[in-house]
C-alpha cells in the first residue's frame, strides 16, 4: 500500500486544523523540518491562530505529504521539488502537462548499493539547510 494513501487515512476524522504536531504524527516528519519547509517551499504557509501557533489545513497535509515523496522517496533536491511544485494546483493535486513534463527535473537513477549513501547524502543536505538556517536565527 502506498505511504500517501496510508497517511491519509489518519485524516479520515476531519477537522478543520491540525496542530503542528498533530501534522508532525500524521506525515512521520519531525516539527523542526515542517518549520524549515515553510522557508523553502512558498506553497507551504499554514496560518496561525491568536497565540501564533501554527494551524495547518487538510490541503496543507496533502502538500506537505506530497513534498515528502518528493524529497524522501523520489530523491528530489530541495530545487527540483521546488520546480515540480509550479505545476502544483490549489485543489492539492499535482499537475503535470504533457508539454511540461519533458522539462521537469528527472530524480536520479541509483542502483541499489548505491541508493543507502544516497539516501544519507540527501539527508545531510537536508540537515546542512536547516542548520544554514537556524544560524541565521542566531
């Protein structure tokens, strides 16, 4: 069964927000990482309630879930997912035309030895931004 669709079901009891750790629980990311997409990836930007905390929508999850695929399970860098989010629709469904989809950045192809180190090099990048970023915040 796909990870989306199995995330998915947890949002089966509809609410009209979701805490950032309710959000956290639903798309098994850390909260510190959904903080950080929120800088990377302008389609992310969940409102925030009275006491500023930050109230994510249903659409909100599917793009944040769809962001993780991207990056975690298709191999996208931070860039190329950035890329394939302008062709991304309100409605929360990826769209992809055929004329476009030719200049869309294509995932690396790794064989199978080689797709752990991958895995872990895409990772540290990941941390690398983040820590990027918390320096500015100091």
């Amino acid at each position: 069964m796909n990870k989306f669709i199995k995330s998915m079901r947890d949002l089966s009891i509809k609410k009209l927000y979701y805490s950032i750790s309710e959000v956290s629980k639903i798309a098994d990311i850390e909260q510190y990482v959904l903080r950080y997409w929120e800088t990377e990836f302008e389609e992310l930007s969940p409102q925030k309630n009275r006491a500023g905390n930050r109230i994510y929508t249903n659409k909100d999850i599917r793009l944040i879930l769809y962001i993780k695929e991207l990056l975690r399970e298709k191999k996208y860098t931070i860039e190329g997912a950035k890329k394939i989010l302008e062709n991304y629709e309100q409605d929360g469904k990826p769209v992809v035309e055929i004329k476009e989809k030719k200049s869309l950045p294509e995932p690396e192809i790794v064989y199978e030895q080689e797709a752990i180190s991958v895995s872990y090099k895409k990772e540290l990048e990941e941390i690398r931004e983040i820590l990027k970023y918390l320096l500015t915040k100091l």
